[in-house]
C-alpha cells in the first residue's frame, strides 16, 4: 500500500498535512485580526497622524526660515549699498560710542546691583543663550517686516 502524495487531490490529507494547514491558518487569522487591531486603533492613528504633521510643518519651518534669512541678507546688502559713505561712517561711529557707554553703564551697575539679583540675572543670560537662535530669527523676521512696510509705504 503506498502513502498518498500532498499533491493528490482525490487523497485524504495526512495528519501532518492538516497540522501545516491549520498552523498556516492560525498564521493568516492572527495577521488579519492585527491588521483589524491597528484599523480600530483610533488613539494610535491620530498620534501617526499628528507626527506626521509635526514632521510637514517641521520641514516648511526650516524652508521658511531659510527664505528670510535670504531676504534678510539681501536687504541688508541694499540698505548697506544705497546708504552714502558718510552716514555710514557716523553709524560705525555712534555704534562705538553707544557700545562704549553701554559698557560703562553696565560697569556702574553691577558694582551697585546686590548679589542676589546678580545670580540672578545671570541665569537668565545663560537660560537665553540657549535659545539664541529662534530669538534672532524673530528678531529679524521683525527687522524684515518693518523694512517691507516702509519700502511699501514710500511706494
């Protein structure tokens, strides 16, 4: 008597063969019942999606931090090439003068500021180190909007 092959149909299958096909069934259902799992999970979508979002708006923030820092480079090279000599020269001057009296003034008043005051003040120069960068981009998205309004107004 010769045992029936797997790939007679009119057979009937083997212990084994049964095994293999329950085993593959239990395999394709618990596939299924995850994939059902992760449609009903309704919490876990919205965190993909709010991530999702994050990453876009992430990407069009650095796109549009790039844009101003162009603008703002070139506005400045306009103001500095449509400015005389002159003025310029009495703007580098003043500035050294306004540096000099700053230092001064704040010479004066760390000699008459009380101690804690000073400790404190110096943790918030070093808190705001930290976050120099998006302090100088708004600075100059600032500078820029101002800079556009005028230009518009002479218009």
């Amino acid at each position: 008597m010769s045992t029936p092959s797997k790939g007679d149909k009119g057979a009937a299958p083997t212990p084994e063969e049964l095994r293999e096909r329950v085993e593959h069934t239990r395999d394709e259902l618990g596939m299924t019942v995850e994939a059902l799992a992760a449609k009903a999970d309704v919490k876990e979508q919205a965190k993909e999606k709010a991530a999702e979002f994050k990453e876009q708006a992430a990407d069009k923030a650095v796109v549009v931090t790039d844009r101003i820092r162009e603008k703002t480079a070139h506005a400045a090279q306009l103001v500095k090439d449509r400015t005389p000599d002159p003025v310029l020269d009495k703007a580098a001057h003043a500035a050294a003068q306004v540096r000099e009296t700053a230092t001064r003034a704040g010479h004066l008043a760390a000699e008459r500021t009380p101690e804690p005051l000073r400790e404190k003040a110096g943790s918030a120069v070093t808190m705001t180190k930290g976050k120099r960068a998006p302090l100088l981009a708004a600075a100059t998205a600032f500078a820029v909007l101002l800079f556009l309004r005028r230009s518009r107004r002479r218009r």
